[in-house]
C-alpha cells in the first residue's frame, strides 16, 4: 500500500531493538484518514471471504481494527490482556511472549463473543515474530471458530513472524513489509 509506505518512510522511527515508532500517526496519535484507507485496502484483499468478525488485540490493535470492522460491517472484539491468577470459567484463554515488553501474559475473551458460528479475520498494527497473532488463532481454535485470515498493517519481514504465520497455511495479508531498517541513518526499505 503506497500511501501507508510513504507515510512510514516519512515519519517513521527507528528506534534500537528492532522497533519501528510510528506513533505520530498508528500507535498513539492515530490518523483516521490513513486508517479508512487502511480499512478499504482490507477490505479489496479479502474480498469473497466470508467474515462475520475482527479479532484483534489491547491496545495498539483496537483503532485499526474498529475502522477494518467497520468496512466489513461487523463487530470487532479485542482480546483482553491479563496477568491475573484467578481467570474467569467462561473465557478462553492463549498465552503470548510480548515482543515490545519482553514477557509473556495471557490473552483471555468471552466465550460469549466467539464461537462456533463466528468466521474470523485477525488484525493487527505489527507483525514481528508472529506470538501475537499465534495467540489470536489459538483463541478462534479454542472458541471452535473459522480463522479466515489475518491482517497486519506493518509486517516487519526481517523478524521470523510473517514465515510462521504463513507457514501454518494462514492467509496473511501485510500492508507495508519492512525489509529493513537502520537504527544509525533511520532509513527503511520495503519488499515490493
Ligand atoms: P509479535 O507478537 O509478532 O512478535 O509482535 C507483535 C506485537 O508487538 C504487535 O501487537 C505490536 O504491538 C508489537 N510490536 C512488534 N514490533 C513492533 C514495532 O517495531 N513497533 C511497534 N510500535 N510495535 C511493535
């Protein structure tokens, strides 16, 4: 998606452990115009899939994915993030290694808002070694949902995540892959 590649080479950061900054206009600060675009440009790749329901994650996931949901005209439902021992009966629950904080946590969601009927696109901002959206599936395969596909807005194609993904037979969409990035002169390629 060109205009979210040239937006990235503008006001992207690199920052050093391997983190893209993009917080003037995804992660913290959020572009709304750039997010319809992102939401029509899901809706083109996924097009004749059957969707029902977006899956996404607390909290850098959830902007994105209510204007995704909102293209498809369905609900979007976000896993919540907990580190609480005692984890309600009626939740599913995945385990996921954060890649920006370094430490695992559970993911939990109401067994009232996904099951068996629901058809699930996963959405994400990042994709760097995959455990976020591995611990979206394992929430769809534990609800005994239909994983259509997933889709992240920045996939980081020097880290092992998209691989995996793809690997597991998942149809992943991304809509700017990095190729690389230098910390030192701030510049950052793209695959074409
Ligand atoms: P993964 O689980 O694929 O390793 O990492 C994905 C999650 O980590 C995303 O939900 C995102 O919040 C965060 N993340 C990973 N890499 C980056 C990055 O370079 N920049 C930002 N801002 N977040 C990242």
């Amino acid at each position: 998606m060109q205009l979210l590649k040239d937006r990235i080479r503008r006001d992207g950061k690199v920052k050093e452990g391997n983190v893209l900054k993009v917080d003037s206009f995804l992660n913290h600060q959020m572009d709304t115009k750039l997010f319809r675009e992102i939401g029509k440009e899901f809706k083109r790749r996924f097009e004749g899939e059957e969707i029902n329901k977006i899956l996404t994650i607390e909290a850098s996931g959830i902007g994105i994915a209510c204007v995704v949901a909102e293209s498809f005209d369905v609900p979007v439902v976000f896993a919540k993030k907990t580190q609480t021992k005692n984890i309600a009966a009626d939740v599913y629950k995945s385990r996921v290694e954060s890649f920006t904080h370094g430490r695992v946590y559970d993911i939990i969601v109401s067994q009232e808002f996904l099951g068996p009927k629901d058809k699930v696109l996963l959405i994400d901002d990042f994709l760097a070694n995959g455990k976020a959206l591995e611990g979206l599936a394992d929430l769809v395969r534990l609800a005994g949902a239909t994983l259509v596909g997933a889709g992240v807005v920045i996939e980081k194609g020097f880290q092992p995540g998209g691989d995996a993904i793809r690997a597991k037979g998942i149809h992943l969409e991304s809509l700017a892959i990095v190729e690389s990035m230098d910390e030192k002169t701030g510049e950052i390629t793209f695959r074409e």
